[in-house]
C-alpha cells in the first residue's frame, strides 16, 4: 500500500510539473497553485486537426480572397481582450507573441521594402551569418522587435545619480535612441488570405487560411499610423492557436481553442481584396459604402458560383 501510494504521488507531482508549463491549464508556473476546482488539460495538450487530403486534380474551381477581422465589432471581441494575459486567457495577439517569442516555434516573415512589398512570405526572420558569426536567439528577437514589433524613438538620457534628464554644454537634453515597442492593445485588426475551392472529390466548397497578419494602430516619431508589420504563415500558427483557450460567454467549461475558432469561421469579416488582374484592392476603387457593397457582391458570387456547380 505504501508503495503504491508513493507511486501514485509520484505520477501525480510529475502531472502537475508538466502541465503547470503549459497555457491556460489553471495551473501556475511560479507556485503551482490550480486556479480552479480541475486542470484543464483538454486545450492545453490538444493536437490540431489535419486538413484533408487536397489534389490538383480535384480542384475544380479556387478563388483567393483577402479578408480584414476588425477587432472592433462585438463579435471578434474574442479575438482582442483580455488586453493583459490573465491565469487561464489571452488575446490572439499575446498568442502570436508568445509563439514567437516564447516558444519559436512561429516564424515571422517581413513585408518587405518600398515596391517589394506583399504577402508571399519572401522575407522570413531567421538566424543570419554576419561575418561569419551566427546570430543567437536573443540577437533574432532584438532584431525581430526592432523591425516588426517597435519603432525608433528618442528618449533623454537620464543620470544614474540623480534620476534628471543629462544635458550637453549648451543646456539641452541629450537624447539616445530607444525601441518602443507596440502593445498588444494597439492591435486593431487582422489580414487574413485565405483560399476558396470546390473539392469535386467529396463535392463541397472548402477554405484555407493561408496567411495572416496583425494590423496595429500606433504612434511613431509622433505620427499616427496604421499598417500591418509582417505576415504569419496560418498553418504553422495552428499548432500554437489549438492550445490555448478563447471565451465563451456562455459556459466556462466548454471552451475552444482559437484553432476551432478560424476553423468554425466564428468571426466577422469584410473582403478587401480578391485574386485580379491587376492585383488590386477593393478600396481605391470604391470607399465608404460602396466598399462593403462591393464586398458583398465578391461574396455573392461565390455563394452562387457554388449552387451552380450543381445545375452543370
């Protein structure tokens, strides 16, 4: 008997060890107290479901579209609070964060310069050989924050003694150069791009987020601006989105994770941008109004283009 109770004790103190490193268990990392009256272990360990089998050959018909999430609407709330990590909870931000930060295990891609700039994923941040020294992790994330997640900014140097601002021989501050880095709640939006086909093999209208992309809304060099900084590749996101938990207002045990929610469509969007000619957006060329109605329409044709398939 005590044999067996000193195993189980054992098996139990290692459970407890390995969860309390994984998100949103309830558990916590520092005391490995558990916030609750169960671990939740469900997200945390859940693996991601493996999109189905797709040939060239089946594919009918595809369509790729560009969609924006505003986080303002009450129904991609989800998506935007809690503004500050909490013991079970986190915004898709912070998620995107620790992927790439904590774990590593998301690579960012930049959007590249002046007439370069797109969304095909051509600029990944990855360790470089500068003169035949590699990069470590701490120099990609310093430059990853430098050029994706802040921007340069001038700060006065202040004295170590005395706690005031330094100033020069002719009595002016001296000022130093300093990365601010954009918060979590300066995330009004994401850009994702995704791809529409009909899959005649099993005779259904599928998607696939191919990509996504924060938009932020931040001041720098005291102006105000509003750009997306880099795109993610979706399906490596998923392996981080499956573990952590979004809101349900309607019952705290029957949570998902925010890979079933982009998986379910449980979001509200608007199309920007569809697959053309000229590789334009939706937005030059209608504003306002007539820009959603234009949306709608894109979204329309596709609705009908597949109750059509069926009347070939």
């Amino acid at each position: 008997m005590i044999k067996r109770f000193l195993e189980t004790t054992t098996l139990l103190l290692l459970f407890f060890n390995a969860t309390a490193q994984l998100p949103s268990t309830g558990v916590s990392a520092g005391s490995g107290v558990l916030d609750g009256v169960y671990v939740q272990e469900h997200i945390p360990t859940k693996r991601a479901i493996q999109y189905t089998h797709l040939r060239e050959a089946d594919v009918m018909w595809s369509k790729r579209v560009w969609r924006y999430i505003d986080l303002r609407e009450k129904q991609n709330h989800t998506l935007y609070y809690p503004l500050e990590p909490i013991s079970d909870r986190m915004s898709l931000m912070d998620v995107i964060r620790h992927g790439i930060f904590d774990e590593g295990s998301i690579t960012v891609y930049g959007i590249g310069f002046g007439q370069d700039i797109d969304d095909q994923f051509r600029y990944p941040y990855k360790k470089e050989n500068i003169n035949g020294v590699m990069e470590t992790d701490a120099d990609l994330k310093s430059r990853i924050i430098t050029e994706c997640f802040g921007c340069k900014t001038q700060i006065a140097k202040i004295d170590p003694l005395t706690f005031l601002p330094e100033e020069d021989q002719y009595g002016n501050p001296i000022m130093i150069d300093t990365i601010s880095e954009y918060l979590s709640r300066e995330v009004i939006g994401f850009k994702i791009k995704e791809d529409w086909f009909f899959d005649k093999q099993r005779s259904v209208m599928d998607v696939r987020i191919i990509g996504i992309a924060p938009v932020f809304q931040s001041e720098c060099e005291g102006q105000q601006f509003t750009s997306e900084l880099f795109w993610l590749y979706f399906p490596e996101c998923r392996y981080v989105f499956q573990n952590f938990f979004v809101y349900n207002p309607h019952n705290d045990a029957q949570r998902m994770s925010f890979d079933d929610l982009f998986w379910k469509r449980d979001f509200n969007s608007y199309i920007h941008k569809e697959s053309n000619i000229f590789d334009r957006l939706v937005n030059p060329t209608h504003r306002g109004v007539d820009a959603l109605l234009e949306s709608e329409k894109i979204k329309g044709e596709m609705f009908r283009m597949e109750h059509d398939l069926w009347n070939l």
